[in-house]
C-alpha cells in the first residue's frame, strides 16, 4: 500500500500552552483511532506553535486524514500534500 506524506494545518488557539498531561491526553486519542484505522493513516510528528498545532502524517489519501480527524475529535484546518521536499544538502 502506497503512503502520500501530509502536513496537517490544525487551529487550535492556545496549544502553545497545552501541558504534558494535556499533550498526552490528545495523543492517546489519536493513537486509538490510528490503530483503528491502520494501514491506512500513520501519525509522523506534531510541532506545536501558539495557537496551531502542524503534523506530519502518512496516509493512503486526505480523506483518510480527515477521517482520522473526525472521528478524533480533532481540527484539520488544511491538509496538504507533500509533493516534494529538501533541506540544506539539496544546496550542496
């Protein structure tokens, strides 16, 4: 099964004050629906910013991100296809 990379845009005003329970409360969650929805979605890394929470997902299509939203209980804001990437080696 093919996995496309998705970064997931989710408005969450005050994440950047979430606690560790708090953080751990959610990816909790997120982990059962995962195992639920497995092969199809896979969870990467989350950054958490001010009022913003970015994550980093693996997933068969974005309907299966925002499946994985839904049923969560979580924002999805935008999600967006990684259709290509680089970082300071692709300047060597």
């Amino acid at each position: 099964m093919h996995l496309n990379t998705y970064v997931i845009e989710r408005d969450l005003p005050g994440a950047g004050d979430l606690t560790d329970p708090e953080l751990h409360t959610i990816a909790t969650k997120s982990n059962a629906v995962l195992a639920d929805m497995a092969p199809r979605v896979q969870w990467v890394q989350s950054y958490v910013t001010a009022d913003k929470i970015y994550c980093v997902y693996r997933a068969v299509d974005a309907d299966a991100v925002r499946d994985h939203a839904r049923c969560g209980g979580f924002p999805a804001n935008v999600v967006a296809e990684v259709r290509s990437f680089f970082d300071p080696t692709t300047g060597d």
